[in-house]
C-alpha cells in the first residue's frame, strides 16, 4: 500500500469513498451524497503543506482516505491543533487501511506543526470510536442527543490526542 498526499485528480475517489460513508447512515452526520461541488471547496481549504489529504493506493486504486482540517480557521492560538477525518472504501474495510492511514497521520501531524488533534463522531460509531481508542485518543466531549439521523436521535463525540513525537 501506498499514502501520499491527494490532488485534484483524487476527488472523485475521495467523493466515492465519502457518499458510501454517507449511505451506510451513523459514520457521517450528513444523510444525503455530496455533490462534487462541495466536495471540491472542501479539497481547496486543506493546503497540503500544512492541511493534507491521505490517500491509500493499492495497486492504484484509492481505497481510503485520511484528511487533517483547520479548526476554527484563522484563530491563532488554535493554529497547533487539527481535526481528523478517515474514510475506508467498503470493499477495502478490516485490512488494515485506516490503520496505516491514521498512523502515517500520527507521524505526519507533529511536522505539520500539531500538537493536537481531534475528530468528531456521532456517539454510535462504534467502529471509529475503537480505533481511535486503539491510538490513544480519550474521550474530550459529549454533545448529547444533537443529532437526528433520520428519525434516529444520537449524540456527538469530541476525541482528542495530545500529541508527542512518537505512536
């Protein structure tokens, strides 16, 4: 497998990985599939020299993707901390795709200037609260009940890593 740094040609892929998220309900709070459009102002806002895209290739294909997002943009003394993002493809789930993405990440971060980072999830994504346990995120927050997944009422997590320079 190989991670790099995503462009622009990466976008449809991004956006397929994305919307399957989308169908399966209770991985992404939006319950409907993104356009391209919206997709494509995400991918200008995360400059890959400090806000990069992972991508993970297997013999060329895209199977999942890992991002690092500003956090309350242009606020200086939230500068050090990042929130991440990780999408598997389905066909590519249990192979140790998000593994390798989130560790590439953890190692990437302290370079990119982080100190910090933190992801949001609803409070029933047993699967994303697991691994990010598994790489020492804590649980920082609760916003209970705030989200309606259609006719579903759950909550959001906030996890959080204090990072060092080492996994």
């Amino acid at each position: 497998m190989d991670i790099r740094i995503a462009t622009i040609n990466d976008l449809q892929a991004i956006t397929e990985i994305y919307n399957q998220a989308v169908a399966e309900q209770f991985c992404t709070a939006d319950l409907e599939p993104v356009t391209m459009s919206r997709m494509q102002e995400w991918f200008t806002q995360h400059d890959p020299d400090k806000y990069p895209i992972f991508i993970a290739e297997l013999d060329k294909f895209i199977c999942g993707w890992c991002s690092l997002s500003s956090h309350r943009a242009g606020r200086k003394a939230l500068a050090s901390v990042a929130e991440i993002s990780f999408y598997i493809h389905t066909d590519f789930r249990k192979q140790g795709i998000g593994k390798n993405l989130i560790e590439y990440t953890l190692q990437q971060a302290p370079q990119l200037g982080f100190n910090n980072l933190f992801a949001l999830l609803l409070d029933v994504n047993d699967t994303s609260i697991k691994i990010l346990e598994k790489y020492g995120f804590v649980k920082w927050g609760h916003l209970p009940e705030i989200a309606n997944v259609n006719g579903n009422i759950c909550g959001q997590f906030i996890y959080g890593k204090k990072l060092t320079n080492k996994l």
